[in-house]
C-alpha cells in the first residue's frame, strides 16, 4: 500500500475552498471535493472563518501559510506574529479601517504586548511593496484604495488645536445606558475631493437624525449651522453631544453657548466611541454614495432623506421609528 506523502495545501486549492465556501458547502464536502481529510480542511478555514461576518481569502491565506513556512528573519511585527497577522487582515476583509483595527485589538488584548499595533504600523505593512500581488490585494481592501500613501505627520499637530475640548472619560455614565433622550453624537460626511461636506448628528436613544447642509467645513460655520438646527429641537433633547476630535469641531464652545448643550470629545481613532453616527453616516451613503459633490445637493433632498431615515422602523429600538420615539418623550412631558 502506498503511504500518501503529505503535501501543503497550494494556492489553487485555496481558491477551491474560497469558491465552494462561497457557495455555501460544508467544509466535508470541500475535503472530499479536493481528495483531502476533513481535518486538513477544517483546520484551514477555522483560522480565518470563525462566524457568519468572516471571509475565507485564498491569496492572503497562501501568503500567510508561505511566510510562515520561509520562517523568514527581520519581518514586521505583523508578519512575524500570525495570531496577529489574521486579526488584521480579517478586520481589512470585514472593511475596518487600520485605525478602527489598531483600537479593536487594544480593546480585546489590553495585557497582551504582541496583539498590540498602531494603525501607522498597519499602513506601513501594506504599503512596503506596494506593487507586490499581495500588497496589492491590501491596498483593495483600504477605504479609499490608494496605491501611494503620503504621510500625514506634518499635518497632524502643527495645525490649531481644539481649546478647552472635554474627554468622552468625563462624560457622564448614565448617557452610555441610552435610557435618556437628548444626548447625540456628531460627524461630517465628507464629499467629493474633501471639498464639501454635509453635518450628520444622531440622538443616542432614538437615532433619531438631523442632516446639516454646510457651505464650508471651517469651524465658524459649523458652529452656526449645528447650533441653527439643534436649536429647532425642544430643550428636552438638548444635553449633549459627543464629536470626534475633527478641527472643524474648533468652535464647540460657541455651540455649547448657543444651544446650552455640553460637548465630548472621542478618543483618536476610536470610532466605535461614537457607533450610532458611524452607522447611520453608513444609511445615508446608501442615498448619497462616495463621490457625491454635496455642493450639488440641495437642502431639500437632505431633508427628504433625514426624514425617511427618521420615519424608518429600526430593530435597535423594537422596530418603532425614531420620531416615533421623540414624539413619546415629548408626550410624556407634555
């Protein structure tokens, strides 16, 4: 009897298990399909497809298994590491941004100093060979898919600063419990060419939302619209709201004097700190996709749009819609 020799899985049977995976087969059917054992198949995709969000990629699980095969010397934290390497490119294929990957491990690893990079770090893995296959794929797997990237140090800190700007830390705990109305989260979602922008701001117990149309993205006009329309709202939902640390935010203090509203500041690169405007910034790519020229767009769609949003059921919330929430508080005050 012939003793089978054992022989690594090759790219072309990757691509097999990223085909049959996509087409929903089980991992026995896969084994059998590619004349392996089921073991050999299980252990492959269990290190990259560990519940329904996650993504089986055969390039990069080609280059993983090589890279870890060379052993090679004097790599980056991220190649020499695998546990590492797979939560980051997991977080590419599951489009999370370096900065939203380097925060996420922080969170999940705090005590661990080799599940530990910054998003510089991230960038600087997929951009060494910026022409090679894999890096290649990478950069794909970026927000904006840029082949060079220029640093952004010199921009970073040698502008002006938010003065007197207030830690989320500060902010009072209850708000994170939802269980109260009026404290919101705030954003801009930037248009074409970063030459115009619209305000997005999102009540935290109701995601009832309020669009902003912007002539500009300079502070002194931030701070005149956000208050303008915050100021349209019952001072029953004017308490908070939390930013991130944009410059534009510069002004926040003529907004607090405005409105009475009491502004926070998120962590750098802590998205998730303000979850409830990032998600629905995602609803209103829906009507006006990467690309849009906001400067084009009158206030009246961004009105049409806020109100589908607010008339829309939200499963978060039991499937009632966010003015119907509002109204109920309202109600019940009344």
């Amino acid at each position: 009897m012939e003793v089978k020799k054992h022989k690594r899985l090759t790219l072309k049977e990757r691509v097999q298990i990223e085909t049959l995976l996509n087409e929903n087969n089980t991992k026995a059917y896969i084994a059998k399909r590619l004349d392996r054992s089921r073991s050999t198949i299980s252990r492959e995709v269990n290190k990259w497809v560990q519940n329904k969000y996650d993504k089986y990629e055969a390039h990069l699980a080609q280059w993983c298994a090589k890279d870890d095969y060379l052993n090679k010397r004097n790599l980056d934290k991220i190649s020499t590491y695998s546990l590492l390497r797979f939560f980051v490119y997991k977080g590419l294929l599951s489009q999370w941004t370096p900065e939203q990957i380097s925060g996420r491990i922080k969170e999940l690893y705090p005590n661990d100093p080799i599940m530990s990079i910054s998003h510089e770090a991230i960038y600087k893995h997929i951009y060494t060979r910026p022409q090679a296959s894999l890096n290649k794929k990478l950069i794909k797997l970026l927000v904006r898919k840029k082949t060079r990237r220029r640093p952004s140090i010199k921009r970073r800190g040698t502008g002006s600063k938010i003065i007197n700007q207030v830690s989320i830390d500060l902010r009072p705990k209850h708000i994170e419990l939802r269980k109260e109305v009026g404290h919101w989260e705030g954003d801009l979602v930037i248009g074409k060419g970063q030459k115009s922008a619209i305000g997005t701001i999102v009540e935290r117990k109701s995601r009832y939302t309020l669009i902003i149309k912007l002539n500009s993205r300079k502070s002194d006009e931030i701070a005149k619209m956000f208050s303008m329309k915050l100021n349209q709202l019952n001072n029953l939902f004017k308490k908070t709201m939390t930013y991130d640390n944009g410059i534009e935010m510069a002004k926040h203090e003529k907004i607090t004097q405005n409105t009475g509203m009491k502004i926070f500041f998120a962590h750098p690169y802590s998205s998730w700190e303000r979850g409830t405007n990032e998600n629905t910034n995602g609803l209103i790519r829906r009507y006006l996709p990467k690309g849009t020229d906001f400067n084009l767009i009158d206030e009246k769609l961004l009105m049409q749009i806020q109100l589908k949003l607010n008339n829309r059921p939200r499963k978060i919330i039991g499937f009632k819609t966010p003015q119907e929430i509002m109204d109920s508080e309202l109600k019940n005050v009344a």
